[in-house]
C-alpha cells in the first residue's frame, strides 16, 4: 500500500482548494468586479507576492477581462475577484468597468444586434 492518501494521484497533482488560496474570504474589499471589467497593471509587483497574484499580475500586463483572466489562470471568477481586490488595494492594478463607456455605446449595440437579428 502507498504512503499517498486516496484522494490524491499523480495526475491530479496536489488539491488546494481555491477558498484557501483567499484564506475563506468570500467578497474583496471593494466593489465586485464585473465579469467584462477590464484589468490592467499600474504597478511594480513586490517580490513577496504569492504565486497566484503573480499569475495574475503577469497575464494582466495587457488589459484583459476579469472573465478572461479567471480562464487564463484557471481558477473561479469569484476566486479571482477577491485577489483583484487585494491587487487593487496595494495599487498594483486598475479596474475599469464597462459602464465607465457610457450607455450611449450599449443602446447602440443592442440596436445593430437587433437590426442584425432581423435580416436573419
């Protein structure tokens, strides 16, 4: 018999669950992040950082959506926002939500998709 517990194989590689990685926290302290929010660095990481952070610090060089980079990483969206909003507490990066486009942007997109959903 091995020394390995049950639950755990080689292929699995080791099980840390996600709500440990945000030490059971379930909201940052900020506003919740939408998911089409746009994440960019401002900042110089500092070296102490965790490995998850400087994930997300590395996949944020170009602004990309908290959707997109919860993909990227390969962790839960909500997982992600907490560490966005340490992120953004320590100044290391910038959100920038979608409405912050104005309306104006949206009523006219909705009006081409249905123009569009029309000529089908």
């Amino acid at each position: 018999m091995s020394d390995s517990p049950q639950w755990f194989d080689e292929e699995a590689g080791p099980i840390v669950r996600p709500y440990a990685l945000i030490r059971g926290r379930t909201h940052s302290s900020g506003d919740t992040f939408d998911l089409v929010a746009t994440v960019r660095v401002i900042g110089d990481p500092p070296d102490e950082l965790g490995p998850e952070l400087q994930l997300i610090l590395r996949a944020a060089r170009n602004p990309i959506s908290v959707a997109d980079l919860a993909v990227e990483i390969d962790l839960p969206v909500g997982v992600v926002r907490v560490m966005l909003g340490d992120l953004r507490d320590n100044g290391l990066i910038s959100v920038t939500s979608p409405s912050a486009g104005g309306a104006r942007s949206n009523e006219r997109i909705l009006k081409e998709v249905i123009n569009g959903l029309r000529a089908l």
